[in-house]
C-alpha cells in the first residue's frame, strides 16, 4: 500500500525530509515526477495519463502535508519501514486501505525511480 498523512497531520513537516523518493509536500504545493528522482522524460501516472516528468502538478491535498501516491514506495528498496511513520510525532502517517500494493510492485516503482 501507498502511505497517506490524515487530516490529523499538524503540518510540523518532520516527514518531508526523511521521505527518499521525494513524495511529501507541504500541502498546496504543486508537485513534479522529476523532483528527487531519475526519471526522465514523460511518466506514466497510476491512473494511466501520461505526464512531462517535470510538469506541475496540483497538490494532492491543501490544507496539510501528503504524499504523491505514485512516488511512494513505502520506504521499500531503502529502509525497513516507512520513515515519514517512524518520524511522525501524531501517527497520522497510515497505510492506504484504498491502494492495496505488492511488495514486487513497490519495488518496481522504487526501482523505476531511482534508475541512474
């Protein structure tokens, strides 16, 4: 599963830089693919659009800290466990029951990410 941060977030910003795969920002910040990766070119989003890696986004979210869901590896390929929960201070970083993921798939995506 991809993590999200719940409404409960304080906006301390303790998990923005222990994410390595760049994908917390500060809520109503716009977001980009290329942003702490490899990737180049275009991507290819989860939902199926595809994207200048260094385009713009929109923020997931406005009003608190998120992730990107299609950056988000659960930490896998880096650390034993998510950092942005191991750092969070109200625990409001949580699995997504909606974005059920296999170990595999999550590397493959660490892995398309970080391709150097």
């Amino acid at each position: 599963m991809a993590i999200i941060i719940t409404d409960e977030c304080i906006n301390c910003g303790a998990c923005e830089p222990e994410c390595p795969n760049t994908a917390i920002y500060e809520g109503g910040i716009e977001w980009a693919m290329e942003e702490g990766t490899a990737v180049s070119g275009t991507y290819e989003l989860e939902d199926g659009t595809e994207v200048p890696v260094d385009k713009k986004l929109e923020p997931v979210e406005d009003d608190y800290y998120y992730i990107v869901p299609d950056k988000c590896t659960e930490c896998k390929g880096f650390h034993e466990e998510p950092q942005c929960a191991a750092v969070c201070p109200v625990d409001c970083c949580v699995p997504d029951p909606d974005r059920e993921e296999s170990e595999e798939k999550l590397l493959a995506r660490q892995a398309r990410l970080h391709v150097v």
